[in-house]
C-alpha cells in the first residue's frame, strides 16, 4: 500500500529548480517540469550584459534586470542551480586507490580534498573544491575527477543569484549538466549505457567536448576557439563587417564536404557556404582532431566500451552543415538537441511556445536537472 502510494506520487508532476549558467556575456536559464521519467522544457531565457557589465563582477543594475526579466518570463519558485565550466572551475583528473580504508566513502573524500590542495592550483584556503567518481576500469588509473574554483568566483554566483532575489542552492560543474541532459536525450537507446559518448559545447569564445561513459563525464577538455572565432575569421577573410559575416555564417552554414553542388542551380547560396566551409576548415579540422584524440584516449581507457554518438550544444551548434560535416568525418551520429527529441520514445519534450533554438540553452537546461532526480527509475 505504502509503496503504492510512494509510486504515485513520484509520477506527480514537479517543476525543477532553475538552471543558471552565468556567463561574462550572458546568462541563460531553463526550468523544465519533470513527471516520472518525463521532462519537459517549459522555459528558456538570455539575458545579454551591456558593455559596462560584462565580466564577472557582480553589478546591481544587470542582477536586478535579470531578476525582473525571469518574474516577467513566468520562472515559478526562487532555488536555483548555477553552474561553472573552464576556466573559471578548474579539472584534475586523480588516481586515488579505492581499496582498503579508501574504499570506504569519506575516507575517499578526504583523499580527494588533499589531493586538490596539492594539484588544485589555487593557493590554500582560497579554494572551494568537490569532485566525482569515475567507472571502474582495470586499465584506467584515474578514479575520480576533481573540481575547484577559487572562493571568489564562488561568492561572486552567491551574489548574482541573491541580488537577482532568487537563492542559489547549488553550484555544479556544467559539464555535469550537460552530462545530465544528455543521459535523459540517450535513455531507452541500445546503446544508452554500454558506450563512450560526447557533448561539443561551442562557446561564443571556447569550445568545451566533454566525453561521458554512461551518466558520467569521464574526461572535459577545451578545444580552443568559439563561434565568435568564426565570425571574425569570415571578416577577416571576406572584408565584411562582424555584423555582415554573422548574418552570412547563419544564413548560409558551410558547405558538406562529400556533396555535389546542383550545376542547374541558380543560387549562390553552395558557393557562399563552400567559401565559408574553406574559410573555417582550420576550425573545424582541429575540432574533428581533438574530437578523435579524445575518444581514442577514452577508449583506450575503457577499452570494452565502443564509441557512440556526439551531441553539439551552445550557440555554434546552429550553424548549418556542421552535423552533417562532423558526423562524416567521424564516423559516428553528431546531432542537435532539438534532433534528438524528435526521435521516437525521447524521454524530453519542449513547450509548444518555445520556438526559438535549445542548443544557446543547453547549459542551462542541464543544470536545471537536479543530480538525484536525473537517475532513471522503473515504472
């Protein structure tokens, strides 16, 4: 009876905190509702900093904006779960032994912080550190990765957050949202568990891949340039202006590499994106290297493992011909968020009033995903 109950109740519809991703340009949130194993995405917000706000000191005048803008956009409740990423938090990769005592749980974490103070790079006392644990493998040392972020940056997000006249109850790792996000994209595929899969965050000035065994990240790395990289390269290349070669890197995407043009065609909409896909092959041809330098680590690390699909988040993720570009140079599926939910059985769905791209929004939407509530459950 009890455990009736129980289960009835977990299938009630609730609405998650908000996931912030407070960025030096921009904040994103999301709040989605989650029913069982089903979420849906209900809200979806970019605030833009002025120019005399950008960075990460906090400023009245953008909290209190922010603020007003998430009453006005209809975000229900005040818990929000903001969320660091590269460089601002810092990522160690630790070989902790789990036998003996640190088999134990917290003599494991007590491990983990003296390792962080020894490698964490930020000087002692100063730090605020966390980590999780890796899968075994019998070929991989590295047994949890480790997180740290200086104290500053910590209560500088408090900050925001409190000035916005909401209350931050967590800061995590984006890489784990995104992690989160992708685990419920992935859930009820063949290979929803048994493979090594990634996340492609392409920033407005970093690209971030992090590699996920399962539900967990297992390896987060920077590729070097973002989207505005491209933008400026287009410029720069063609005499335009920013503004002129933004319109045309979204207009026109980049060419795919194995497509014949159509010779009837009378538009140059295929030469402008083949000038474009010559203008950022550079960009693109280091992403796809770090992208197979990685993987091969990871396999190699988890060598029973086979290598699955990629997931293009951020803003960058929207330019045309670059899923299909990428996923023939790899040789496995990169997709689109919004692509993945169209797929038969997807455990997420969008509000039908949100019109606009998820991909700017994927930190944020991740971040939503409380840790504890993103483990899938039987019915």
């Amino acid at each position: 009876m009890l455990a009736k109950l129980q289960q009835k109740l977990s299938q009630r519809a609730r609405l998650t905190p908000i996931g912030m991703d407070i960025g030096p340009r921009h904040v994103t949130a999301a709040q989605l509702e989650q029913q069982g194993d089903r979420w849906k995405i209900l809200r979806v917000t970019s605030l833009k900093r002025r120019e005399v706000e950008e960075g990460t000191t906090v400023v009245g005048g953008f909290a209190r904006r922010l603020g007003e803008t998430m009453r006005q956009a209809g975000y229900q409740g005040k818990n929000v779960i903001a969320g660091l990423s590269i460089p601002e938090l810092k990522l160690h990769p630790l070989d902790i032994p789990t036998r003996g005592d640190l088999a134990e749980h917290d003599k494991f974490c007590e491990a983990v912080n003296w390792e962080m103070d020894r490698v964490g790079g930020i000087e002692a006392g100063l730090a605020s550190t966390s980590h999780w644990r890796l899968p075994d493998s019998d070929t991989n040392k590295t047994t949890a990765i480790g997180a740290a972020a200086d104290k500053e940056t910590i209560n500088q997000t408090l900050q925001m957050v409190t000035a916005a006249n909401m209350n931050c109850e967590m800061i995590d790792a984006t890489a784990c949202g995104l992690t989160r996000l992708g685990s419920i994209l992935r859930r009820g595929r063949p290979d929803e568990t048994n493979t090594v899969w990634a996340i492609l965050d392409i920033g407005h000035r970093m690209s971030r891949l992090t590699l996920c065994l399962g539900e967990a990240p297992v390896l987060v790395r920077t590729l070097g340039h973002g989207s505005q990289n491209w933008t400026e390269r287009i410029a720069n290349s063609l005499g335009l202006s920013e503004e002129a070669a933004e319109v045309h890197k979204i207009d026109h995407g980049i060419a795919i590499e194995k497509e014949v043009p159509d010779p009837d065609s009378e538009s140059t909409q295929p030469e402008i994106s083949e000038m474009i896909l010559d203008i950022l092959r550079p960009e693109i041809d280091c992403i796809v290297n770090e992208i197979e330098r990685s993987y091969e680590y990871i396999m190699r690390c988890y060598p029973e493992r086979a290598a699955s699909g990629l997931f293009v988040v951020g803003g960058g993720a929207d330019l045309k011909g670059l899923c299909r570009n990428l996923t023939e140079r790899l040789g496995v599926t990169v997709e689109r968020i919004e692509h993945a939910m169209k797929k038969p059985g997807c455990m997420m769905t969008v509000a039908a009033n949100i019109h606009q791209s998820l991909s700017p929004f994927a930190a944020a939407i991740g971040l939503a995903i409380e840790p504890d509530k993103a483990e899938h459950t039987e019915a």
